[in-house]
C-alpha cells in the first residue's frame, strides 16, 4: 500500500508537466510546417513589407520583389540578412491573405518598407536563414554598379560578392578589433622619388591615386604591405587584389612581418570554404581592417577603405570569368571613387588602362629616376630570327650563340631561367618585310587567313580582304608570325648535361628555387623566385607572344617579359637577359631600355587614332547567329554605334576543357562587336541589357552571351 502511494507521488509532478505542455501546443497558433506558408499569422507592427533581391540570375528578374514580414520574425529580418522566399506563385493561389505556392529560393533583404507598391496579396518570407547583415548598402551600391557596368544581373554579382553561408562559422565570435597600428617607415619607397610622400598622404587620411611603375627585384610585396599599413595607421581599411595564390602568400608573409598577427586576413581558395567564409565574416564585422586575396577579394566589404590597391592588372586572371565578367581593376576604381579611397596601381609593366587613367589626370605616376632603374634592371641583349647558332652546342640546343653563352656563363653562379611559350597559340599575319601585323582597311581588326584558298578575312567584322598590302613598308607579301612552343627542357638537359632542369607549368607550378646552379623551364606566369635572384633569363620564342592574334599581344609579351626579367639579379651583380626576337620591333626596344610606361603610352595614342579599347567602349555579342542577329536589331544602341561582324566563333580544340563563352559542343556561333565613343559605355550596356532581358521574358530564341569591355577581342 506504501509502495502505491509513493508511486503515485512521484507520477503527480510529471502529469502536471505534460499537460502544460500539452496545453502550451494547444494554445500556439504559430503555424511550424515547413516550408511555411505564415496562412493567417499576424505580420510585423512596423515596417512590414521587405523588399527581396531573390537569387535568380536572368537579366529579366532583375529587379526588388516585396515580400510580407509575419510578426514572429521581425527581429530578425533586417535589411543584409539571407532569407528564404517562395517565388513563381500565381494569383489565383491566395489563403489567409498570404499568396502560396511557388519554389523556395534564397534571397537578400534589401530593405523595409511600410507599404508595398504592388496592390494585391503578398507572399511572406518564409524563412530568416540567418541574422547575421552580410549585405550592407556599401556592398550593395558597388555590386549594382559593376551589374550595370557589364550588361548583368544584380544576383549575379552577390553570387561573386557573397560567400556561400556556413552556420556553425556564423555561430562563431569573431575577435575584436585592434587598434590602429603606427605609420610605417618609407622602407624601399625611398626608391621612388614620391614614394614617402604617397605613404605620407595615405597615413593623413588622404586618398592619393597613383600609377606605379616598380623596380624589378624582390621589394614589391614589402612595398603593398606598407601601402596597406599606412592605410591601417590613419584609422582606415586597406584591400590589396593580386593575380593568383603565389603572389597573395608573398604579400601576406610581408603583411605578417611588418605588422603581425590579426590585423589582416588572407582570401584565397586555397583557405576552403569554411575557413575563407569565417575571414569574410572578420571582415565584414569590422574585426579586420585589412585584406589581401586574389579577384574574388574585389568585393571584400572592408569598413571605411583607405586604400584599394591591384597588382600586375594585365594578368588575365583579374577577369572573372562567371557572368558578368568583370575585371578586378575596374571594380577597385569604382570603390575608390565611390569610397573616397586611395587608388594604387602596381606592376613592373604598364597596361594601356594604366596609361589612360595618367593621361585623362584621374592618376599621377609614381616611378624611380633613370639612374636607379638602370642599376635595379639587369642588362638586356636581343637576338633576331636571323641570328644562328655558330657551334655544334648551340644547334643541339637551339639555341642561339648569344643565349647559349649566357646560360652557360650565368650556372656558374646560380639558377638560369629559362622561358619558353606555352602550346596553342594562334599564329597572326604580318607583313614579311617590316612584321606589321596586317590589319582590316574598314575597322583594322585583325586579318587571318581562312579556308583552303587562304582569302584573308577581318576577324571583327568579316569583310574579305582584297589585294592587301602593308600600310607601313608597302609590302604585299605576308607570314605567320611564329612557330608553335618547342619542348626545351630535354634539349637543355643534353647541352648542360651536368647541370639540373627543373620545370614549372600549368601541371606544377614551382613556388621557389635555391640559389645554385639549375636550369628552370617555365611558361609565362609560372615562373618561381629564385633566392637571391637568377644568373640570367632566356626568353625563348618570343613570336609565339608576339604573335597572338590579339589587339593586346604587344603589350602581353613585354608584360611577360618584364615579369620573368625583373627576377633576374641587377646589372650591378651580372644579371643578363636574353629575349630571342626582333630586336626593331615596340615591345622589344621597350624592355632594353625598361620603358613599360612609355610603350603603353604609345600603344594609347595608336588606339586613339584607330578607336581601339579603351579609348572607345566594345562589347561582344556571341550565340547563334539568328539569335545574335536578332538581339542586336532588337537593342536601341546609342547614336554613332558601329556593328562589326559577326564572324564566326573558332570551334573548341578537341580535349581543351570548355572556357566561358565557348560554343557548346556541335553548334555554330557567331560573334559581333558593338563600339561606341567615349562616354556612352554605360549607355550602350543599359540597350543590349534591355534587349537580353525581353528575349529571355520571351522564352523564344536560343541564348545570347554579352560580354562588355572584352579584354580578348582579336
């Protein structure tokens, strides 16, 4: 009987508890099924209308769509937050006020409102994903913009923008703020006449723009990291973007070493999504002040930038090749004009944009006197196609004397690089008497040779070519410019048979090598750095650079040139360099006197004269040729626009995995190139937006790939 009543006892309390609970499901009105439909829920007091920019792609859904904010989340849908929406519902589909159905997407609210401009029923959010305001208006301003820039769509850029979100990375704290460290030192500015005065100018809290021509060696990553620090020391943030991994690890052991740990992050993809995704989030509390990373950092939302820096922007890994397409140079000018920050533009060599922004005034030039870029530079020797090897050596080699006894005197104290061209370069047509690249007489697009006949073609807006001949010299014969990239590796080996040949290419990209005797083999851009510097340089095949059928081949190969170059020792302590080319062409007289400023000036001026990029504004129309017909008909272009082409598009060379833009396999495309003066660029990406936007709200036609300010156009 105890034993009963003491059980009874016990079960008393625990009754009592499930029937408030019970009584507590009862009483909730809530509705939780997912994916929730809010039927009948009381929306917010204040504010109960959110505007949604939804996570769909197409020009044609490019706009804010309102949604209704139920009560229970208020708190946390605050304008930057990621949230859940129904999107496609129809009309007829209303219950309990609230419009139903459609598919869940993910979105950003961009604002709150108290009423809504559309009259009927709203759907309501469905769900917060998260509170954390990972889209401030900063942010958001910069990402419209750049969509407007290039012709896209605004989800297209936060996809480029916004990391993918990762909770248990959001449930983290990130660390406080550091105080802001003391200006630096000039350190190796004091190369550069106005370089203290540039770091001085920063560290006020101005915003000084400059155009920077370094001094080859190893001080340029220590030169940003100062920059930075500066920027840091007047309360402000600093973002450095340059072209790949390699060089982001230099500038971040230099950031390391000068300032230490915690005061800036690095955003490259090697760090993986969640670690990269837990510095973002440092960087958009405001934990971090500064931030180093390659094109995808473009857009790192850095509180009260100071400084937004670029280094080598001609390296086309600055251009994203996800829709739409834009180029981490552009994107900083617009965040330094936009945030009032320093500008720095930094590279050995000189791009023609770099040229333009010191010609319209928007920059100043910040580069050393003649006298300390001669004794920095190593000494350079040029060697023609008609220069021959002169022993059995050299011939083995193929090599020319003048190379083969540099590469021979420079092991005997250290590494020699050695640059060769890498396969699949496209061979362009030039004059045979004065190598002038032949050009179209309507446009002066590119010419090339098409079909078994060899008629010549412009590769822009296709007209044939009739009894050419060369504006320069008068000549009427032309060449292929190059040969395609020889495999040296193995014929080095056997010329220097003691010494050891170490490659570095796409497959395996050396970081460093010692200082000791080695050969290095490399395609442009995979060069390592040698510790204390190379002996000497071989540029080798210098046509293949030469001879890309691009408007910027010129400029790419000296770019290239003066990249591999600058890694060789100074003058002073032996350092030559070898370039096998035509020793009277531009970009060849410009790398022996190390003049990349004033080849891009010169290079500014032709395409002035010819209304070539980026003294007029282009954009590339690629799909089917119907469809590219029809959206360019369609398009109300400004006035004076000029239509060339289209062309057809080359087919992908069999087993080359497929780039952005490539037709897809077994179709025809064609491409046709819009250009417009100075000035109507904005005008001219609004039309052909339009235009794509009403054939994809069509759904008729095949697609269209846009592509503004193109950097690859023939």
């Amino acid at each position: 009987m105890s034993s009963e009543n003491g059980r009874s006892e016990r079960e008393a309390p625990e009754a009592e508890q499930l029937a408030l609970i019970r009584e507590s499901v009862r009483k909730a009105k809530v509705p939780r099924a997912k994916p929730r439909t809010w039927r009948g829920a009381a929306l917010a007091a204040e504010l109960p209308v959110a505007r949604v920019l939804v996570d769909k792609g197409p020009v044609h859904l490019d706009r804010l769509w309102d949604y209704a904010v139920p009560a229970e989340l208020d708190a946390d849908a605050r304008p930057g937050t990621r949230v859940r929406v129904r999107f496609g519902a129809g009309t007829r589909n209303v219950r309990g006020g609230r419009r139903e159905g459609g598919g869940l997407l993910d979105g950003f609210i961009v604002e709150r409102v108290a009423e809504s401009d559309y009259q009927g029923p709203l759907a309501a959010i469905a769900q917060v994903l998260s509170p954390e305001p990972v889209l401030g208006p900063a942010l958001l301003g910069l990402c419209r913009s750049v969509a407007d820039r290039y012709a896209g769509s605004l989800a297209d850029v936060l996809q480029l923008a916004v990391p993918p979100r990762h909770a248990r990375i959001e449930a983290e704290p990130s660390p406080a703020p550091l105080p802001p460290p003391a200006a630096p030192s000039p350190g190796s500015w004091t190369r550069y006449p106005t370089g203290p005065a540039y770091l001085d100018a920063v560290a006020r809290g101005d915003s000084p723009r400059a155009v920077w021509t370094a001094l080859p060696g190893p001080h340029w990553p220590a030169e940003l990291a100062r920059a930075a620090a500066a920027a840091l020391a007047s309360g402000r943030g600093a973002l450095i973007v340059v072209p790949d991994g390699r060089a982001a690890a230099r500038v971040d052991a230099a950031l390391s070493a000068l300032l230490g740990a915690g005061r800036h992050v690095l955003l490259t993809a090697d760090t993986g999504p969640e670690e990269r995704y837990r510095r973002w989030l440092a960087v958009s509390r405001g934990s971090v002040r500064a931030v180093v990373g390659t094109r995808a950092a473009m857009f790192a939302p850095v509180r009260d930038l100071g400084l937004a820096a670029i280094w080598d922007d001609g390296d086309s890994s600055h251009s994203e090749p996800h829709a739409p397409q834009p180029h981490a140079r552009e994107v900083l000018l617009s965040r330094a004009a936009h945030e009032k920050a320093a500008f720095l533009l930094g590279g050995f060599g000189c791009t023609v944009e770099a040229a333009q922004l010191v010609d319209t005034g928007w920059a100043l030039p910040l580069a050393a006197d003649r006298e300390r870029l001669r004794a920095a530079a190593p000494r350079i020797r040029t060697v023609g196609e008609a220069d021959e090897a002169r022993d059995a050596a050299a011939r083995a080699a193929r090599l020319p004397t003048v190379a083969w006894e540099a590469a021979r005197e420079g092991l005997k104290h250290g590494p020699v690089l050695v640059q060769v061209p890498r396969r699949g370069y496209v061979p362009r047509l030039a004059c045979e008497r004065c190598r002038e690249p032949a050009r179209c007489g309507h446009c002066s697009g590119p010419l090339e040779a098409r079909g078994d006949d060899g008629a010549l073609h412009c590769a822009w807006c296709g007209r044939e070519a009739r009894d050419w001949h060369c504006g320069e010299c008068g000549g009427f014969r032309l060449r292929a410019q190059v040969v395609g990239a020889r495999r040296t590796a193995e014929e080095l080996g056997r010329a220097f048979p003691a010494v050891p040949v170490r490659t570095s290419g796409r497959d395996h990209i050396l970081d460093s090598v010692p200082d000791r005797p080695a050969i290095v083999v490399c395609t442009p851009g995979a060069e390592p750095v040698a510790e204390g510097g190379y002996a000497a340089a071989l540029l080798l095949d210098g046509w293949a650079l030469l001879g890309r059928p691009d408007l910027r081949a010129g400029e790419e190969a000296l770019r290239r040139w003066l990249g591999a170059a600058a890694l060789v020792r100074g003058q002073e302590a032996g350092g030559v360099v070898v370039v096998v080319a035509e020793p009277g062409l531009r970009p060849v007289q410009a790398l022996v006197r190390w003049d990349p400023a004033g080849h891009a000036v010169r290079e500014l001026a032709d395409r002035a004269e010819l209304g070539f990029p980026p003294v007029s504004r282009m954009a590339a129309v690629a799909g089917p040729p119907d469809a590219v017909a029809e959206l360019i008909a369609m398009a109300e272009l400004p006035d004076g626009a000029e239509v060339l082409g289209p062309v057809p598009l080359p087919a992908p060379l069999p087993g080359r995995p497929r780039r952005a833009g490539d037709a897809p396999p077994g179709e025809h495309w064609e491409r046709a190139l819009v250009r417009v003066r100075p000035g109507q660029g904005a005008a001219l990406a609004a039309a052909l937006k339009a235009a794509q936007a009403i054939r994809l709200a069509r759904r008729d036609g095949d697609p269209v790939r846009l592509r503004v300010d193109p950097p690859d156009i023939g």
